[in-house]
C-alpha cells in the first residue's frame, strides 16, 4: 500500500516560517554522469559519478515576499518541508521530513489563469536533500 502524503496538513519552513499560500513543491536530484568506453568497443565498462545537486520548483498562489526577498539579496536558506498524511499525526501516522540544506532562489516566474488565480514559480537550487 502506498503512503499518500495530504498537501492540507503538510507544510514548508523557509528558514523555520510557514510558507503561507503554498500550492506545490517539485525537486528532482541530479548526479552528473560520464561514461567510461571501451577500446575496441560500444560498450561502456564503467561509470564516473561526479557533482550531485538538487533543483526544486515552489508555486505559490500570488506571490511570497520572503521567496521575493531572498531572491533580490541572492540568500541562502533552508527548507524543511514536513509531509504527513492526516491533520494531527498520531504514533501511527506515517510522516516524512526533507530538509534542504544552502539553498538559494534562482529564479521566479509569474503567471494567472482564466479564473483570475495569480500564482508564482520560484525555481531553487540546494547542495543536498535529507530525508529524516
């Protein structure tokens, strides 16, 4: 059975705040790569692991002024995001924590729908995730 994590009782930390209009949270970790080829061959015998980031997006319904501060003054930060599954978590309750360490606002767009709802993409960089 999967653990479905609920959006209306998780929440983020920006530097140990509430991220207040939260609509979604996206991140992907990258590991740069290169092959290592045989001579005489097509083949690879060995890959060479190096540089391991982690790129995240955050859309927030209209705006965030502390995502807009930290981008103007190029900061860095940390973002907790604690994903649970119910409204008050009991023992039983599964609950995971990703902690994003030395992250920073690399960039933001904004766009609004038909129905008049202004949302925000801020696009961040972090050195690692935790998962605790």
């Amino acid at each position: 059975m999967p653990t479905i994590f609920s959006a209306n009782s998780s929440s983020i930390l920006v530097d140990g705040e509430p991220l207040e209009g939260l609509h979604s949270l996206a991140f992907r970790v990258v590991t740069e790569r290169e092959d290592i080829r045989a001579i005489g061959s097509d083949e690879r015998i060995d890959v060479s692991f190096g540089l391991r980031t982690v790129v995240g997006e955050l859309v927030v319904r209209s705006t965030s002024l502390k995502l807009n501060q930290l981008l103007d003054e190029r900061a860095g930060f940390q973002l907790v995001a604690n994903l649970s599954k119910n409204k008050g978590i009991s023992v039983t309750d599964q609950a995971v924590t990703y902690a994003f360490d030395q992250c920073y606002v690399e960039s933001k767009s904004f766009g609004m729908d038909a129905g008049g709802t202004a949302a925000t993409t801020y696009v961040f960089s972090s050195t690692r995730v935790r998962v605790e």
